[in-house]
C-alpha cells in the first residue's frame, strides 16, 4: 500500500469519554461499509461504566473497515473504524462486508488476498505462526470467522494460500482444528438478545442466508431459551429427561453499568459504617394536597409524584441538618468532614442498562413545581437511555423510590462521595390511629442510611423526624 493511499485512511480509536475511563462496550453501528461520512455524524453507540454515549466522526469521507463487532469491550486507544478520507480517489482494497464488520482471516470479494502490513497475504500463516489479516495478524488457534453464507463455497477461515486453488474433495476435507463460528445478526438484533438475556449462538436463523433475524430472538425468548443447546435435552434409558447442567445456567458478562455499580457499592459497604433508621408515617395530608394542586395551572403541564413532594421535603430538611448535605474525605494525612452548601439531588432509576443516579442541580433553589417538572425530564430522558455522563456527576444526597415496585422498605447503600440516601417505600392503604380511633390511611414507609463516621445518632434521627412531618403534615414547610 503506498504512502498517499495510508494517509487517506485515518483510523479513529475508541476515545476517553469522561472521567478517566479506561474501556467502553460498541453497542451498535449506526454506520456500515461503504456509507458517506460527514464530520459530527454519530457512527457508533458505546456504552461505558457511566452511561451510553454517540460518538461523532471527526472525518468525513467513506467508511472502510469497521474494526470492532457490537457486543465487544474494548479498551480506550483501541482503533474501531477506518474512513478513506479522499473516496473519489482511485479505490482502495474492499474491506470485508459480512455484516458490516472485517472478519479476521477473510479475503477480498476479487478472491486475491493482499499483502498487509507485516508483508504476508491475507489469509498466510507467517512463520512465527500467526496469521495476517486485514488489520494485522492473529494467532492461528484462536481465528474466529462466521458462519458461511447461503451458497457460499466455504467457510470464511483461516486457510493457507495455497489452499484456494480447486479441488473437487475439498468438501470432504475435514479440519483438524475446531472453528468457532460467530452468530451474523444486525446490531439492533445483537442489542435485543442481550437485553434479553438470548444467547445468539443457541439461536438457530430461519432466513436461508444464515442471518439471525428479530423474529428468531423473539422466539427463543418466547420458548425461554437463555444458553440452550439443541443437543442439551436427550432421552435416558429410563425415559427420563438427561440435562446439560450447563443449559440450565444463565452466564451474564459483569461490563458497562453494571461493572461500575458493583465496585462502587463494594467500595461504599466496607469503607462507609451504615446505620439505617426507619419511619412509618401516615402521608393522607401529602395525598389529598397532591389531589388539589393538580387543579392549579401552575401545575397543570406537570406530573405530580409523591416522590417530588419526598423531594421537597428533602430540599428543607437538610437547612435543619446540613451535614447529611456532606462527605467524608481523608487522606494527604488529615481527614475533613466537607459540608456542601447546595443541594444535587440524585434520583436513583432503573433502566434496562441497569442503575443510574441522574443529578437534578441546585434542587434546594427550586420550589415544587420546578421539582415535579425536572423529576419528569429527569425519569423520561433515563427511560430513553439518553442520560449522559454530565448529567449524572457532583450528586449530594440520594433519593431511591423503591415504593414503585410495590415494596414497603430497604437498607439502602450509601452513593460514594455522599454520607447518605432515603428510600422511599410504597404508599398503600393501612389501618391508623387518628385522634383516638382507628381508620384507613394512605401509609409509607421511609428509610434513611447514613454514614456514622459524618453524622450521629442524633443528626441523623433529626433529618428523618423532619421529612416524616412535612409529608405527614405538608403545612409545617411554613415553619421550617
């Protein structure tokens, strides 16, 4: 390959988006081989272990070789795509486009392969025992190539040169090593079955190209196949099921989100001493405000939660108790308790990529309908998947509404970096004294953990006491 034709490749790697973050998970393509580019076109989906992010070309041109299949964690510096950046020029070698991604080991549609960079042909075993291939060499055990394509001749492997003149056994040749066949699915299909939980690889395609569509997903999600295989189920002897224990097991990649999540309650359990306290309260009064208000226009665009007066709540709570509003810090020889004078409120939410705590900033300058309607952008902008690193930094203080899966109660784990979060339980008819007698109210639950070496007894006890009251009886805010 001459100089000027490398320089119209330019490769992009897999970038750092934030916070030092060492890899990141290609989710899907929005791009394939051979589409025009323009500079800040979105050409993949990543997922790091704060939030999924698109990220834009910083070329414009053609694409040439996509580098990296969906589903692969990569590491910051990784090259993933390479654009020719001058595509009316005389035309480069064709990359590979068996969906859309090279396959190590496979050769230009023309049937010859091109020396690369070490200056063996695609497909040659070097003599150290690699293997070169489009984008460099790999070790000869360990190719990977899909499965072939309806009509195909063979397989897309790894095979000396010499082996592609014709031979009329060659379907009988039998290879001594085993080839591991990767599943041909779209990204958008790649994405549904690990949302799924579908291994792609127990999912056989009904199309007659091989190609894995989203009705067989669907299928196989429908029959409750996670890592079956065809032959996991066999008739015994004694007609009796026999069972691969390995089919009856789901094995789920720990990455992205999740990874995150796990350290960092690791880290926040057996760093931070937890203490979590209890209240029941009767929220009938908070209720039948919320019912009131609704008819305000002041209101009217906005969906109004219980868990935007438990927000409210919070926000004048902590003018009475300051140090559940802190941190604890040490190291560099001396340790210091870090009071925050303002208030970044963090709302715990499920999404299908697993737990985010997005951050609604300066919450304690807004009033209850500037809470409601940034709750509503907050949970609809989560649900999307389109939370972005910036959106979930500098929280302060955690809410999590565990309430909305119908359970009355938790020990929350404290966000690192914060000295406490309150859960919030379901809200559900019970019975109650009310002056003397019994009667049905609408009861909750909160539940409050904080880090004892920031705040005692006392100070935590006080925050809890004081949203219990203004929820119990919404008219006391006048007084705080």
């Amino acid at each position: 390959m001459s100089a000027k034709t490398k320089s119209r490749l330019q490769t992009f790697a897999m970038p750092d988006v934030g916070e030092g973050l060492t890899e990141a998970e290609v989710l899907s393509w929005r791009v394939a081989v051979g589409d025009t580019l323009t500079v800040n076109q979105v050409i993949v989906e990543i997922e790091t272990a704060k939030a999924a992010v698109e990220l834009p070309s910083p070329f414009a041109g053609r694409v040439h070789e996509l580098l990296v299949e969906p589903g692969v964690t990569v590491a910051v510096g990784t090259p993933i795509i390479t654009v020719d950046t001058d595509p009316d020029a005389d035309a480069l070698p064709s990359a590979p486009s068996t969906g859309g991604v090279a396959q190590s080991g496979a050769s230009p549609g023309n049937g010859s392969a091109p020396p690369d960079a070490g200056g063996a042909k695609i497909g040659e075993v070097a003599a150290d025992g690699r293997i070169a291939t489009l984008v460099g060499y790999t070790s000869a055990g360990a190719a990977k190539v899909r499965r072939p394509r309806h009509g195909s001749g063979t397989p897309a492997a790894s095979a000396p040169a010499s082996a592609a003149a014709p031979d009329p056994h060659a379907s009988e040749v039998t290879h001594a090593t085993e080839v591991t066949h990767a599943p041909l699915a779209t990204p958008p299909v790649r994405k549904l079955a690990k949302d799924l939980g579908i291994d792609l690889s127990s999912v056989p395609a009904s199309r007659r190209d091989g190609v894995i569509s989203r009705a067989d997903v669907e299928k196989a999600a429908a029959a409750g196949t996670l890592v079956t295989h065809p032959t996991a189920i066999s008739a015994s002897t004694t007609g009796r099921p026999e069972v691969d224990p390995a089919a009856r097991e789901q094995r789920i990649p720990v990455t992205g989100i999740r990874k995150a999540t796990a350290a960092a309650m690791v880290a926040s359990a057996f760093t931070a001493p937890h203490v979590t306290e209890f209240l029941t309260i009767d929220v009938t009064p908070m209720m039948e405000l919320r019912q009131r208000l609704r008819a305000r226009p002041e209101f009217a665009d906005h969906k109004l939660t219980p868990l935007a007066f438990v927000a409210r709540a919070v926000c004048l709570s902590v003018r009475r108790t300051p140090e559940i509003n802190a941190a604890y810090e040490s190291g560099s020889g001396s340790d210091a308790i870090v009071v925050r004078r303002y208030l970044n409120l963090g709302i715990a939410a499920a999404t299908p990529r697993g737990l985010i705590v997005p951050v609604i900033r300066d919450a304690d300058a807004l009033d209850l309908a500037g809470l409601a309607a940034a709750l509503n952008d907050l949970t609809t902008t989560a649900r999307d998947g389109h939370t972005s690193l910036e959106q979930m930094a500098g929280g302060t203080f955690t809410i999590t509404n565990v309430g909305v899966f119908g359970v009355d109660t938790g020990t929350p784990i404290i966000n690192p970096g914060q000295a406490a979060i309150l859960a919030l339980g379901s809200i559900k008819d019970a019975p109650w004294v009310v002056d003397g007698q019994l009667a049905v109210r609408k009861v909750c639950q909160l539940a409050l953990s904080f880090d004892h070496r920031v705040l005692d007894g006392q100070q935590g006890s006080q925050f809890l006491a004081d949203v219990g009251a203004l929820l119990s009886d919404p008219g006391l805010a006048l007084a705080f």
